[in-house]
C-alpha cells in the first residue's frame, strides 16, 4: 500500500493486512512490524499511511495509520529501531469513528516544520451524504495537523488556523476534502501535494505553496475537481481549486497523490510532481513551478497497466511508485 524510508538507504514497504516489511540494498525483505490482529483489512480498510519521526535515528518513533477490527481509524505511535520495531509498543494518539466503510483516507507525513499531517476522508459512501468535509466540527474530510513533540497524547501547533474556536476542532489544518488517499511534502520547498480522489466524473490534484498556513478549503463536496457537484448549491467564493484535474473517460477511477522528484539519479526529472491512478495505472507528471505559478498542465508520461496505490520516495529523493499486487518500481528518466 506504499513505500517510505526512515533517513537511510532502507525502505520500508506497508501491506494492507497489517505487516510493514523492511526492504535492504540486495536483501530479501524482512518484517519490521507485524499487527494484523489488530487491523481490519479489505476494500479500502487495513494499514494505510506509516511515517517516521524526522529524528528516528535518535528517538526510534514511528506512525501508523489503520482501521481496526471495527472498521474505525486509529492513528498510533509505536517505537523501533531500524531492524525491527515493537508491536506491544503501541500509544493510540487519535480514534476516528467510521460511518461507512469506504473513504478512510490514509497518508501520513511530517511537514518542514516537524509537524504532523493526518489525511482523512470524509467518512464514505457516495456524495458525501453527513457533509463531513464542509463541517469544522468532525475530523473527517480533512488533512488534520498534530504536534507529537509535545502535548498528551499530543499538542496542537499554535498556528493552526482553528485554534481557539469553540466552532471548530482545532486539529483540523485544510478542509474540503472526499478522500485524499495520498498527500506529500516537497522536501526542497515545503510544499503540500494532496491526491483527491473524486465522486464519479473528475479527479484532482490539489497544492498549497509553503509556507503552509492551512484553513484553505478545497471544494468538497460544493465542488468535484474545478465543477460544481450541485449546480443548485453551489457557493465557489473562499474555495482553493485544483491545481491539475483529469475525468474518468479512458478507464481511470481514483487518482493516488505523488511525490516531486528531487533526486540525483534523474536530473531531467527534477521539480516535477509524479502521481498516477489505481485504475489505470498512468503516471503523469507536472512542474511543481508552474503549480506554484497557478497554472499546471500534465502529461502522462508512462503506463505501468497496474493499479498503482502509491508512489514513494527514499532518502535520497528517488521517487517509486507501487502497484496493490506489491511491485516496487523507480521512476528514472
């Protein structure tokens, strides 16, 4: 279901079931983390989002994000080593309830400033029927932003734009969104990428320059892509629009977020941001300075022909893209 790293040469590969393998330079892989007894795992449930602490070679923190027996979200720390890491470590930080059992969203990253970013989707079915990702009020159908360093069993950053405001929860960040299944960070800029998936026409790419102050609202559900989802309701003042879209006309389903390549092995490739779809397998690319300027056109510039549920990066800034039948593949130019 995706692939990081935690500051070395090793990658770490998460399965929907519950296991997270370690994947060495000419090794086979080996477990690193093995819960599957907790984690309730099929369609779009199961382990879906792992980070590491920015300072994991010191402190041995890492972040998981799963939907339990229950089919609910849990967003946990466990401790490790970069050999293996302990299961009975575990310290649950966030429970979000699920109403349905589709639109867990999933991601999760550590923005510039050491913060954590928590994709969640708007608690499922079609259409958004609760209106979570207009609400203020519910975590769902939001990118939600913790601090770990600090707080029990965390704190919320004093620059969260909700904070203080008996209207709203103050660990939402953005909002807006249906499913953001995949976001990332440019390590060079600070920029915030989210992959959102769509209702049943468009899907979307959204992006926030750094540096990140948040309250953007991103549309949904008055919006699908840059359309209105209910002509009758259909408000667009405030709203931060995408900054690329695609339909699903040419078999295309459910867009999966990407990174910008900021590595060394494929200079041509540098400063444009990767993502693909889990039905059609493309990879597009686009230039994160155009995004930056506003206007982004994309291109598909590979097939795999798979359903790619994720696209990864390591240390050293080589992008990868990983497909559900569990292919590791780079990106190079």
């Amino acid at each position: 279901m995706g692939v990081t790293h935690a500051g070395d040469a090793t990658l770490y590969a998460i399965e929907q079931a519950g296991r997270i393998m370690r994947i060495e330079p000419g090794a086979s892989p080996q477990v690193y983390l093995d819960i599957r007894g907790r984690i309730g795992s099929g369609g779009e449930r199961g382990l879906l989002g792992l980070a590491f602490h920015p300072n994991f070679a010191s402190n041995g923190r890492l972040f998981v994000n799963y939907t339990n027996t229950s089919g609910d979200s849990r967003i946990s720390e466990f401790s490790g080593n970069a050999g293996s890491a302990n299961a009975g470590s575990e310290m649950v930080l966030l429970r979000i309830d699920q109403p349905y059992a589709n639109h867990n969203g999933g991601a999760l990253v550590f923005d510039k400033t050491g913060m954590l970013l928590i994709a969640t989707g708007d608690g499922g079915s079609g259409g958004d029927p609760q209106n979570n990702g207009q609400k203020l009020t519910t975590l769902l159908g939001k990118i939600l932003r913790i601090d770990v360093n600090s707080g029990s069993p965390y704190g919320i950053p004093p620059s969260n734009p909700f904070r203080g405001r008996s209207d709203a929860r103050a660990e939402i960040f953005d909002y807006g969104l249906r499913n953001p299944w995949r976001i990332s960070i440019d390590r060079q800029t600070g920029d915030l990428w989210i992959g959102d998936v769509g209702q049943n026409r468009l899907e979307e790419v959204d992006f926030e320059p750094a540096p990140l102050r948040g309250g953007k609202n991103f549309g949904w559900r008055i919006m699908e892509g840059r359309s209105c989802f209910n002509a009758s309701s259909c408000n667009r003042s405030g709203l931060t629009l995408p900054v690329a879209q695609y339909d699903q006309s040419q078999g295309d389903c459910a867009v999966t977020g990407g990174y910008v390549y900021r590595g060394a092995a494929s200079p041509k490739l540098r400063g444009f941001y990767f993502y693909s779809d889990a039905c059609s397998g493309f990879v597009r690319a686009l230039s994160a300075t155009d995004a930056r300027d506003g206007s982004a056109p994309s291109r598909i510039v590979s097939r795999t022909n798979k359903s790619v549920v994720s696209l990864g990066e390591n240390a050293a800034g080589e992008v990868f893209v990983v497909t559900h039948d569990g292919l590791i593949m780079q990106i190079t130019s």
